[in-house]
C-alpha cells in the first residue's frame, strides 16, 4: 500500500511514519517543509521537502506516484498566533487541505486519514463531560474554526464523490515520546505542559506557570485528556485498516475517557524527574476549557482501538527521557 504522509517531520506525523515503517506491507512517501518539522524524524519512507501551497508542485508528486491513501497531518497549529494571524490558519490548514483532497479526488487516491482537533468543541459545558463526537461543534478560535472547515469540505467530498472516503482522528492532549527512545516531541518553544514540565524539571527552563488556579474543579486547575503518542498513532493505523475494510466515513475522539488536572501533571513529573522545581500560579489564559475529555467508546468499539500507555508516569517518564536527549 502506497501512502502519502504530509505533515511527517512533525510530532504526531513521525510517529505514525515509524509505526508504519516498521511494517512490511506499506510504501511510505514522507512530506514536509520542515517550518515546524525535523528531517531527523523521518525514520522511514522517502521523503520530499515541499509546501502543500505549492499546488503544481504537489500534483507532480501525485502524477508520478500512485497512491492508495493519504494520511494528512500538515497544518499550523498554535491557538494564540490563529487569533493574531487567522489569514494564516485559513490558507494553510482549510485551503491547503482543499486542494489535497482535489488531488485526491483526481487521482483516485480514496482513503483519507484526518488530523483534526478537539479545538473544534470549543468551549464545552462541564457538566456535559466527557465529549462525544455528537457534541456541539462551536470553535472559538481561528484554529479549531479551519479545522472544522477542513472536516467539512472532507464530508462534502465524501457525499459528492462516492469512491472517497476520509476518517478525521480528534485530538485531545497528545504527549510522550516513542518508548524506544528513537523520535520525541523536538517543538521549539513548546506550548504544551508535559513538554515544558520535563524542560523545567531538567533546567531547561526557570520555573513552570499554571494559569489559573480558580477553575470549578477539585484543585482549582485546568483537566485535560491526556493520550500517548504511541496509542494516538496506533489510532491511525487502525484508521487506515477501517478505510481499506469498510470503505465509510467516519469521526473519531482520540482519548482515554479520563483526565488531570495541570497540578496533577505537574506533581508527577517531579515524581519521575525526581526534581522538585518551581512553579508559579499566574493569571488564567483566556479560552481555556476548565476540563476537556473524551469520549472514547465510539474510537474502541469501531475501530478496535485499545489503548496500552493509558499512565500519567509512563507519558511523563518517556517525555522526560527523551528531552534528556535534545
């Protein structure tokens, strides 16, 4: 099977590319424009550096190569710099994403593999926990809004053209690295908490911030649903199997059903890291959910997913390896 990876020198991208490299029965052809991305990454396949915005030079690649499928991770993805600059998220995630799914349709490349966001629920009621893929979709920034438009336009063509069909995957918290120490998350100025917990506690950094301690929950913090890297990117593979047996469209939340909170996370990388370093409460961030968590019996039960990393230490722990290494 022949597949197109965009997006594949990043986090989640690399991820699957080594799932899938390290079987025998697929042909891996890796892009990216390495903006975000690390060529060091890319463990498997052949790999090509070039912008999904260059439209001519990407339908080259579809001409001279026949794909079976695409798994599409490439976009922008920072919740502040969408509010600053949602020119931005629109060309790069929605139309980008546009045009891939026209070459697709083209080409008759039919099975489409969607990185999407739990960015597109927005704000969800607390009470209201956890999320289905049923819930209200209301984004409310630039980021989950493209995202969501990139959804739609991937349901549109999967009714309009009935040999097409895509599988958006929703993210929530993805963490950790791979357990074998190869690849990791290498984000410079990393947003996220597991990260920027394993920079302080190596002295990467000063001290951590919490923002917010008010919130309607038991501590006071932020809860998230926190998935391994390596059960998020097994959820693909399982995706592309779904695509290849059933030939249906679909959406899936990527969780385990469960969270913690940020002071939760923060206490037990100091566990792992055996460093107990600084942490500063400061003001909340605006559009922060107080908790986020995902419904998961659709994912298990369709696509016989099961997660094997579902432990705060584990992710913390692997995290922490591999920024030791960087």
């Amino acid at each position: 099977m022949n597949i197109l990876i965009t997006g594949g020198a990043g986090y989640i991208g690399s991820h699957v590319v080594k799932q899938l490299g390290e079987k025998t029965d697929y042909n891996l052809t890796v892009l990216d424009n390495l903006v975000t991305g690390f060529r060091s990454a890319v463990l498997y396949g052949d790999f090509i550096k070039s912008d999904l915005s260059n439209f001519d030079e990407i339908e080259g690649i579809f001409k001279a190569r026949r794909f079976d499928a695409v798994i599409h991770f490439a976009a922008s993805l920072i919740v502040p710099e969408s509010v600053k600059n949602p020119l931005k998220y629109y060309l790069n995630n929605t139309a980008n994403t546009a045009n891939l799914i026209k070459l697709c349709v083209k080409y008759g490349v039919n099975n489409f593999v969607f990185s999407s966001t739990a960015a597109v629920y927005g704000e969800p009621d607390i009470s209201k926990m956890p999320i289905t893929e049923n819930s209200l979709l209301s984004p409310i920034n630039p980021y989950g809004m493209s995202k969501l438009m990139s959804e739609t336009i991937l349901r549109d063509a999967s009714k309009a053209y009935k040999d097409f069909n895509y599988i958006a995957l929703r993210y929530f918290n993805v963490a950790g690295a791979a357990l074998d120490g190869k690849i990791g998350q290498s984000t410079k100025d990393a947003t996220h908490l597991i990260k920027v917990a394993a920079e302080t506690a190596l002295g990467k950094r000063d001290k951590i911030y919490i923002f917010g301690d008010d919130y309607p929950t038991f501590d006071g913090t932020c809860i998230r649903d926190y998935i391994h890297v390596e059960d998020l990117s097994d959820a693909h593979l399982k995706a592309l199997s779904f695509l290849q047996e059933n030939k249906k469209s679909d959406i899936f939340n990527c969780g385990y059903g469960h969270g913690f909170s940020v002071k939760e996370v923060v206490n037990t990388m100091k566990e792992v890291s055996g460093v107990d370093f600084k942490v500063e409460i400061t003001k909340r961030r605006e559009g922060d959910p107080a908790v986020l968590i995902a419904g998961n019996k659709k994912i298990k039960e369709k696509l016989n997913w099961t997660p094997k990393y579902d432990d705060l230490k584990l992710i913390c722990k692997s995290a922490l390896e591999w920024e030791k290494k960087i």
